[in-house]
C-alpha cells in the first residue's frame, strides 16, 4: 500500500548520478544508494558506513527514497518506516 508521502513524491533525475553526492565529494565508498524523490540527491544506504540518505533525511525532512541499483524500483518512506 502507497503511503500518503508516496502520493506526493515525484521522481526527479539524481543531482548526481555517478554515485552518493558526500561520498563522491570526500571520496569515500559506499553499498548501495538511495534517490531522494523530492530533489534528487543521492546518497548511500544504512549499510555504507556514512549512511548520507538517512543523513539527507534528518537534515531536510525530505521522506521517500527510493533504490537508486539498477533493476529495483522500490521506494522506502522515512516517516512510515516502511517499503512503499
Ligand atoms: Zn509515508
Ligand atoms: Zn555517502
Ligand atoms: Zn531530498
């Protein structure tokens, strides 16, 4: 079941598609990465040690990511904490 935030959400093109924007600017790696569907930024999932989607999402409130790996189209709702 969509979520109320998911309704809302858009799917705007990554900011940067290359991989996590902080990762990339201080050249560290990451697991997998997450698109946030409200501005695009990109950033690393709870399994990479700097965990900047989770980080993206304290800092701006923005509530769905989605799985930015090729060939999944999940999205996960920050506020619900859920798969949506
Ligand atoms: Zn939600
Ligand atoms: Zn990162
Ligand atoms: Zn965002």
């Amino acid at each position: 079941m969509p979520c109320a935030h998911v309704t809302m959400a858009k799917d705007p093109p990554a900011t940067t598609p290359d991989g996590c924007e902080e990762c990339l600017a201080s050249g560290d790696r990451w697991v997998h990465l997450r698109l946030c569907r409200t501005c695009g930024h990109v950033g690393c999932c709870d399994s990479s040690k700097n965990k900047h989607a989770t980080k993206h999402f304290h800092a701006t409130k923005h509530p769905v990511m989605r799985s930015h790996q090729p060939g999944e189209s999940w999205s996960w709702c920050y506020l619900d904490e859920r798969m949506v």
